[in-house]
C-alpha cells in the first residue's frame, strides 16, 4: 500500500524532510514526476504522492514518515494495497543510482523476522 496522510495531519512538516523518495508535498504544492509538473493532491495539508512512495522499502524497515508524524496520520492507504514487489521496483525506477541487494530494507520483512 502506498502511505496516505489523513485529516488529522496538523502541518508540521516532520514528515516531508524524512521522506527518502521526495514524495511528500505541503498542501497546495505542485509535485514533479519525469519532468511533468501536476497539481497539488491536497489544498489542505501535507500529501504523499503514491507514484513516488515505496513505503521506504528499500531505503528502511519501516516509514520513516510514520515514525515521526507527531499525530499519527502517516498510514498505508487502505484504497491502494500494494506488494514487496511493486514497492521495490519504483525504488528502483525512483533510485537507479542506489545499490542495494536482495537484503534490502523492508518493513514486510522486519514483519516476517
């Protein structure tokens, strides 16, 4: 599942510099993706672009995003479900330049341990 910011974000911004992938916006802000610029998701609060998050996987063994958001509403968005795999490959699309092996960071695999 791709992450989702509910209602109840308050706008302190923790979340965006945690995001290893930039793909936390403050509400109203434009996002870029492959050089196309789109509109903003949410006017507002803080929002997650599901194109660009991969849960940190790759990057960590939980979202950072989460782990920070003083009000708790960093969440796997229940409308987007989403796999080790699919999350992995948009790191690799997002991060072509990041080295990583098959022991890559993940929280579905700190879930297994």
């Amino acid at each position: 599942m791709s992450t989702v910011i509910t209602e109840e974000c308050i706008n302190c911004g923790a979340c965006e510099t945690e995001c290893a992938n930039g793909a936390i916006y403050e509400g109203g802000s434009t996002w870029e993706l492959n050089g196309e610029t789109h509109e903003a998701i949410n006017a507002d609060i803080y929002f997650i672009v599901p194109d660009k998050c991969t849960e940190c996987v790759g990057f960590y063994d939980s979202e950072q995003c989460a782990e920070v958001c003083p009000a708790d509403c960093c969440i796997p968005d229940p409308n987007n479900p989403e796999t080790e795999d699919v999350l992995f490959a948009r790191f690799r699309q997002l991060n072509p330049e990041q080295i990583v092996g098959e022991d890559f960071p993940s929280r579905f695999r700190r879930a297994e341990a």
